[in-house]
C-alpha cells in the first residue's frame, strides 16, 4: 500500500513539472507534453478500483 501512495505521490509531482514546462513554448516542448501526459496516465491507472481493472481485463 505504501508503495502505491509513494508512486501516486511522484506521478502527481511529475505531471504537475510537465504543466510547469508546458508554460515556456519553445521548441523543446515536446518531452514536456510527453511527461505530463504518461505521468497523468500513471496516475489514473494507479488510482482506478481494482475492479474496474478486473473487469475491462475480463473483456479482452
């Protein structure tokens, strides 16, 4: 469990030095966009019901 919140905690961090990087347009701004968008797609698998994993994983 403590591994969880500990990964949830640095996702967040992560997702939110994208939307910091994101203020700056430059060319370069590319891995930004990158960072915050697999940070904030880590962060919604982390914090989904097991659930409702179980259950898209029985559809396939």
């Amino acid at each position: 469990m403590l591994v969880a919140v500990v990964a949830i905690a640095l996702a967040v961090l992560l997702a939110l030095q994208g939307l910091g990087m994101l203020g700056t347009v430059t060319a370069d701004a590319l891995p930004a966009v990158a960072a915050t968008v697999l940070s904030a797609a880590l962060v919604a698998l982390l914090v989904v019901p097991g659930a409702s994993r179980a259950w898209s994983a029985r559809r396939r």
